[in-house]
C-alpha cells in the first residue's frame, strides 16, 4: 500500500484490529513473513541478515552492540547507537531496559547482524511511550553484536565479602583476573581509556586484598601484577597522565627489573616529560635487551631528535641573553 507522509502519521496511530479491520496489509506484515518465531508466541520475530561466530551470548553477559528501533511507517530511528564508533558495554538484566531486545540478545552471536519484530508485550506495552512510540505498537529493531564477555562469573566474586572472596580457589580467582584484563582490554581497543583503567584498578585491588596461603601463591599472583601494571602505565599514556604512566612502569621494574616492556614504558613517559636524560637511560636498557626491536629504535630516534631541538633553542636562548647584556655594556 503506497502512503503519503500525512497517510503514514495516521497509521501509525491505528491499533493493529483496526488494520485488520480494513485489509490493510502493513509493512511490518509483509516483513514478519519472513521472520522466525524464537519463542513460540508470535512476540518476537527474527530475521538473521549476517551470520555470526562462536556461542550465543550467555545470560549474564556485558555486551557491546549497535541498534536501532523503528515504528512502522517511520524511516527515522527513534533511538540509535549509530552515531557511536564504540557503544559503551552493556551488562544484560541491568542495562537493556526492553524485555524484547535482551531475549533477542540471547540468541545471537558474535559479528552477528539481525532484524526483529517486538509485539507490544516485549516492547513498550498497552501505553506505548509518547510522543514517539504509540500504543500498542510493534516496534522493528535492527541489531549487530560487535562483542561480549561472560561476566557472571566476576559479578558474584565482586558481591562476596572479602572474606568470602579469599575463600575462593585460586583457579576461580585467576579467572576472576583473566575476564578483568579481557574488560580492560575491550574498553581500551576502542579508546575508552577511562573505562580500561578502571578494570585494571580494580584488578590490582583484588590482587593487593588477596591473603596469600603460601610462597607459591605469592609468586603466581606478584607475576599476575605485572600485565595489569604495564596496561595501566600504556593507559595512563593514552590518558596523556605520563608521570603516573612512569609511576607503575617503575612498579614492574620493581618486580622485575629485566622487563623490556617496562623500560619502553617509562622510557616513554620520560620523554612525554622532557627529562632526556632518564628516557635515554630507560630506552638504551631497553636496546641492551631487544636490538632489533623497531618500536625501540623508533622511539630512541626520537627523542635525538626532540633533545637535539632542546640543545638548539637552549643554544639560541643563550645567545640572545649575551648579545643582549653585551648591548648593555656598550
């Protein structure tokens, strides 16, 4: 049925009988044609446009996702991630608010890209949300799944009381750990360098909180330290913060003196900081370890030529202040 703007504002404001009523057959009809019944009630309709990878998504998962809803007869969204280059992760149960969008979530897989229809039971109701959603209505919502991380296992650890928390095996806290970095390393790849720090932190928290049984114990978890503080010092670089960059760049070398990731480090938060002479001293024992390593040699070449361009003005600043007193004395 073709409609003019004016036709299509009045449909959407038509309870579905009424369509009926009038044989009028609706866009949203012609779609659900196609669509698959995931529940068996007719409520939520899917159509898989782009496949994905790997298990759906768990029940207890954070998930990064772009979407869009739309009302019949409406070619705007009237909510969208669209206009985001990274959504922010959302943990299922808390964050998504429409019942129909997180049942659709579970079915879907990483990379994924699909449609689905929401009757009005999974949706927005009898009531609908004025001014944009009317009521009774079916709303169509388009969904890509870019990523997600299990996170059930780390939200119980995180409401245990800390001694319920040094109860735990080792094996569940290394987890624990594990899904942290995994967070902090999502957030970080797509430039959420606030949201990245945060899990590393939290990460250094509960390793600091940890009782230790033994000298083993001791040893596996100080070595657990180490990528959570070489992540925070490179997040704290990206944060332009490259005196606390320094800070737990120093914490590794602390633990291990010999770690070239940690010289590079501080090395670089030397030189974001004008102090040549450490970043030369970081960056050389850093060569001493990887010759050949092309971000080191890079970065060494710089900072010859940014300590070469201080010398210069230094030079020229001199300069300037004898001509002048000379000038003085005459």
């Amino acid at each position: 049925m073709s409609t003019n703007g004016k036709t299509s504002r009045i449909l959407q404001f038509m309870a579905p009988d009424e369509r009926r009523q009038f044989g009028i057959e609706t866009p949203f009809h012609r779609l659900a044609w196609q669509m698959r019944d995931i529940l068996g009630d007719g409520g939520i309709l899917k159509e898989v446009v782009h496949a994905g990878e790997g298990p759906p998504v768990p029940k207890h998962a954070s998930v990064s996702i772009h979407f869009s809803g739309f009302i019949e007869y409406s070619d705007a969204p009237f909510e969208t991630t669209s206009h985001l280059k990274y959504p922010r992760m959302m943990k299922l149960g808390r964050d998504v608010t429409l019942y129909g969008l997180e049942l659709g979530l579970l079915t879907m897989k990483k990379g994924e890209f699909s449609r689905f229809l929401f009757k009005p039971k999974y949706a927005y109701g009898d009531l609908g949300c004025p001014p944009h959603i009317p009521p009774l209505a079916t709303v169509l919502y388009e969904v890509q799944v870019l990523d997600f991380l299990d996170s059930a296992q780390v939200d119980e650890f995180m409401d245990l009381s800390r001694d319920e928390q040094n109860s735990v095996s080792l094996s569940t806290f290394l987890n624990v750990l594990d899904t942290q970095r995994s967070f902090g390393n999502l957030c970080f790849n797509k430039k959420r360098y606030e949201d990245a720090r945060e899990r590393y932190k939290q990460a250094m928290t509960l390793l600091q909180n940890r009782e230790l049984l033994d000298d083993e114990e001791k040893q596996r978890l100080e070595e657990m330290k180490l990528p959570f503080l070489l992540n925070l010092s490179l997040t704290y670089l990206k944060l332009e913060k490259p005196q606390k960059a320094l800070c737990y760049g120093q914490k590794v070398l602390d633990i291990n003196p010999q770690n070239t990731k940690a010289l590079f480090r501080c090395g670089q938060a030397c030189l974001e900081m004008s102090d040549y002479e450490k970043a030369q001293d970081y960056l050389t024992l850093a060569q001493a370890k990887k010759p050949f390593d092309p971000d080191i040699n890079t970065l060494l070449k710089k900072l010859a030529l940014c300590y070469k361009d201080y010398l210069d003005k230094e030079r020229e600043m001199c300069s300037k202040m004898f001509s002048g007193l000379k000038r003085m004395e005459k």
